[in-house]
C-alpha cells in the first residue's frame, strides 16, 4: 500500500475549515500555507524532517521529538518577516486544526497513543 501524500493547499483547506470562526475570518488560505511552510522549515532546522526539493516530500524522524513551545514561536517569527501577525493561541488553533488533515490522511501512528507522524 503506497503511503498516503500530504498536499499542502488541501491541508490548508482542511485547516481553514477546522479553526475557530474568528480566526477563520481573519486568516487566508495563502497564510495558513505559510504557517505549514514555517512548521516544515523549523522541522527541518531541529532535524526532526528532511526534505528533497518539495515540501510535500518529506521525510519525518518518528519517534519525532520536539520542543512545541520553540516551533510556535519560530513559526511566529518567520510568520511576522512575512507581514502576518498571529498569536500563540492562533498559531495552537492552525496546529491543532492540522491534525485534523493528517488524522483524515491517515498519516499519524498512534499505536504508542502518541500522536506521531508516521513514515
């Protein structure tokens, strides 16, 4: 069985649709993008994942430990160079929301109840 793809703009829809309607409202597609882009940057800083050439394929280190508190504010910063300001509580609500994608793509292993991203 071939592993299922993780297509970034589909995450975004899934995220948009998932979020509270007060963010929903203030948040675009295009930004929920750059905050999927700035979460796979800094895994691929800490070497959580490797890339090849496209965001889409990449590669997860399961177990994959990291420091949440340091991704969601590195992705604020690379969020704020962008001209997109969102809070901790926004940039929680888009993670928690992307779960949701990759819980429908069958992507996440929780044998260990842990929540990880499978390869």
């Amino acid at each position: 069985m071939d592993e299922p793809l993780y297509y970034i703009n589909e995450a975004a829809l899934v995220i948009h649709q998932n979020i509270p309607v007060e963010l929903r409202k203030r948040i675009t597609l295009e930004e929920i993008v750059e905050i999927i882009e700035s979460m796979f940057e800094y895994m691929e800083e800490v070497n959580i994942a490797r890339s090849s050439n496209s965001i889409v394929d990449i590669s997860i280190e399961v177990p994959a430990h990291l420091d949440e508190m340091d991704m969601k504010i590195s992705i604020i910063g690379k969020c704020t160079s962008k001209d997109i300001f969102l809070s901790l509580e926004d940039i929680s609500a888009v993670l928690d929301a992307e779960m949701r994608y990759l819980e429908q793509k069958g992507m996440l292993d929780d044998s260990e109840g842990l929540g990880m991203y499978s390869n």
